[in-house]
C-alpha cells in the first residue's frame, strides 16, 4: 500500500458526524442535535474558575500565572515577519471573500511541505475538522491525566465517553502505560496524546512515544496527536513527531500558529492525517470532506499568509522564545523546590510548570482550589487549581510572564507558604533534636 498522509485545515470547532453516518439530517433533527450538544457542554477550568472567590489584595499588584496565551503581557511578541506576511495577503485584495470550506489548495500545500519528512510524508489532500469523525456517540476516548480540559469538554457534548489515563510526575509525566491500556475496551475509539504538554510542559522521549504506539497498534486504535505545541522544547530536550515512528498505526496529529507563532487570537491550526496503510479507508475522508462542508472554513487572510509565515519566519525568533520559556521555568523551579510542602516538576518544554501541593502541611486548606483562592486573596498571585484538569492538589504556573514578574511571584508564593505551612509533628520532633 502506498505511503499516504492527509492534510486537514481547521478552526478549532468541534463538529457532530451524524450526518457523516445517516445522509441529510432534518432541521428539527439538526436542532435536537444542537440543543443535546449545548446542554451537554462544560469547560471544567470555567466550572472552577467561575466557582472562586478572587479577590486581590489591594496593596499588591496582580500577577496572574493562569492564562496561556503568551501574549498578555507584551513581552513575547511575534516577529515581524509574520506580521509582514499577514500585511501582504491583505494588501493583495486576494483573500476578502470565502474560501472552499477545505482550505485553498495552496496553503494546505504549505502545511503539507513544511511537516513532511522521508518518516512521514504528506500530500495536500484534504481537508477540515477531523476530530469527531472517529467517534459515535456511545464510543469512548482515552485522555491524559492531568490534560487539556478541552478534549473532555468537546467529547462529552457528542455524547463520547472519556477514559482518563494517568500521567506520572515522579517520571516526568510520562504515561503509565499498564493502566492507559487497562482502560481500552471494544468501545474505545482513540486515543489522545499530548506531547509537550499542557497542563505539565513534559515531553516525551522517542522510546516512551514507541511504547504507546505499541499499546495502540495492539488494539488497532488510531492515535489523535495533539502536537500545538511541536518544537518548542526546551535545549538538549527532542520531540519526535509520533507520525515519524509509527509504521502501522494512523495518526492524526494537530498543530497550528497559536503556540510556536505566538499568535491563539489567529485561531489557525490544522490536522495532519497520516494513514500509510489506509486503515481509514475511504468512509473517513469522504466523512472529512462532508465535515469541512459544515462550516465556511478558517479564516482566508492568515490563509493567505501561511505560505510566508511557515516560511520566512526567521529561526532566532523560536530560539529566542524558547530561551526565554526555559530561563523561567528555571527560575520558577529552583525558587519553588525550596519552598516547604510544595514539589515543583520541572517542565521540558512548551510554557507550563506543575506544582505539587503537600496538602497535610498546608491545613489551613481544604484542596488546591481552596489553596490558589487564599493564594490570590492575600499575595493577589493566580495559579490556575489542577483540579481543573482533573489532578488535585497541585497547581499550574504559566511562565510566560516578564522575568522580574516570574520572581516577585515566586517570592510571594513563599511567603504565602511560610505563613500557613504546618510541620507534622514526625517533622517537629526532629527538629528538637
């Protein structure tokens, strides 16, 4: 069978494939289906957020370490070459109309070029939104834990169960590969892997990617790769693209500008269908095709652009990010591991870094939400609660705030230990010795 991959452009909209499945549904069918969907939809990080109690403390400036949108604080801008390359789409007059619900020929052509290698090569074939074609409702879907809150959020409004793997800290976060595959029954439809994460800024090694694509060639389950955040990994560290090491095994592997190019507001990302040994077979693309037809398409402009941006971006501009992501998450790691009662891991890419909470030290609180409200309370420092993510009593920190900012917090968070940490009394003991 001939080595062939597909090229999926998409919006970030998560899109139901009934109709893939039952030809033209009704509008009363369709608005069923819509009104199930909404009903069924909950973002846990708003569940959460939204339940808090934040309130600053008015005599200290607010740091908030909870957003991942590198752009907040102005220090990380993109560079100017993609901003150039936005200005000449625009000034072209060639992108202000629609494009074909797929993506222009040209710019999936782009994607496919720049993500193509001997291991996995592309063609620009394809098309838009390919997330919900693997599952019906009913199916289930193995996620990573602690993870981005958003696969579960986008399953669970089609009516897809989630199956929660564990990730381990003491390892770095890699997968605990005996109880992910304990958890794959006749109804599991995929699996979501993370590499580098968030919420954990782990990246996995070429051997631990091979492990899991075993577990998933054993049960001939596809693997749905979010890699957004693909090469901004820390030096000495690589991040191998799964595509690249699986051989029998298809996979969809998503990507986009928002992370690397420092521009989430762009909304521009894709998915790459890697299927060398046509697993998926025609039903799946001819599913795609009908999915990318149920929206009008990302936006035309950026289109226009990702040729240059892909491009012509210059390579000091990632090395300068990824410098800076790595001198913070350096300072946020040393700084905290001295802290009492709190168990920082230290992140190898992408702009997070997970901190674990020794709850017993710590009685004041009942759990990390109750712990990050006090925090913003009294030294206004917001840590996103992992609860958010499903993993309690630890917290996230996202470290792409100005460096000077990065230590204040720190110290704050310090100080905000000292006060309310309780040593047990094994610890007491000792210490009167």
């Amino acid at each position: 069978m001939e080595n062939k991959s597909y090229l999926v452009q998409m919006n970030g909209n998560g899109v139901h494939n009934k109709s893939i499945e039952n030809g033209q549904e009704s509008q009363a069918e369709v608005g069923r289906e819509a009104l199930e969907m909404a009903n069924n939809t909950l973002n846990p990080i708003r569940a959460i957020v939204d339940g808090m109690k934040l309130t600053p403390n008015p005599e200290k400036p607010m740091i908030a370490l909870s957003i991942g949108d590198p752009t907040v604080f102005g220090n990380l801008p993109t560079d100017g070459a993609v901003l150039q390359a936005m200005k000449d789409a625009i000034d072209s007059q060639k992108y202000n109309g629609y494009a074909p619900s797929v993506g222009y020929l040209k710019s999936r052509q782009a994607v496919a070029n720049f993500y193509s290698c001997p291991e996995a090569p592309l063609e620009a074939e394809a098309i838009d939104l390919a997330i919900s074609v693997l599952c019906n409702p009913g199916d289930n879907i193995l996620v990573p834990c602690p993870g981005f809150s958003l696969y579960k959020t986008l399953a669970v409004s089609m009516g897809i169960d989630v199956k929660l793997y564990n990730l381990l800290p003491e390892k770095s976060w890699e997968v605990d590969l005996l109880q992910m595959e304990s958890l794959i029954d006749e109804r599991t439809s995929c699996m979501i892997v993370t590499n580098p994460s968030n919420p954990c800024g782990s990246v996995f090694s070429k051997e631990h990617l091979q492990k899991i694509i075993k577990v998933a060639s054993r049960h001939c389950l596809p693997i749905l790769a979010d890699e957004i955040y693909s090469d901004m990994v820390f030096p000495g560290c690589s991040c191998s693209s799964m595509a690249s090491l699986s051989s029998d095994v298809p996979i969809l592997s998503c990507g986009g500008l928002a992370k690397r190019w420092l521009v989430p507001g762009w909304r521009m990302g894709w998915i790459l269908i890697h299927d060398r040994n046509d697993v998926f077979g025609s039903k799946i693309r001819q599913g795609l095709v009908k999915l990318s037809q149920r929206i009008l398409g990302a936006c035309s402009i950026i289109q226009g652009a990702l040729d240059s941006i892909l491009n012509n971006t210059p390579p000091s501009f990632f090395s300068k990010t990824i410098s800076f992501l790595k001198t913070n998450s350096e300072i946020c790691f040393n700084e905290l591991s001295t802290v009492p009662g709190l168990n920082p891991v230290m992140p190898s890419g992408a702009m997070y870094l997970m901190v674990g909470i020794d709850m017993d030290r710590f009685p004041d609180f009942k759990n990390d939400v109750d712990f990050t409200e006090r925090l913003v309370t009294e030294q206004s420092v917001f840590c996103l609660p992992a609860s958010a993510f499903e993993y309690p009593n630890y917290f996230r920190i996202v470290v792409t705030v100005p460096e000077e900012m990065m230590v204040e917090a720190c110290s704050r968070i310090r100080e905000f230990c000292q006060r309310h940490n309780r040593a047990s009394s094994t610890e007491s003991t000792d210490l009167d010795h």
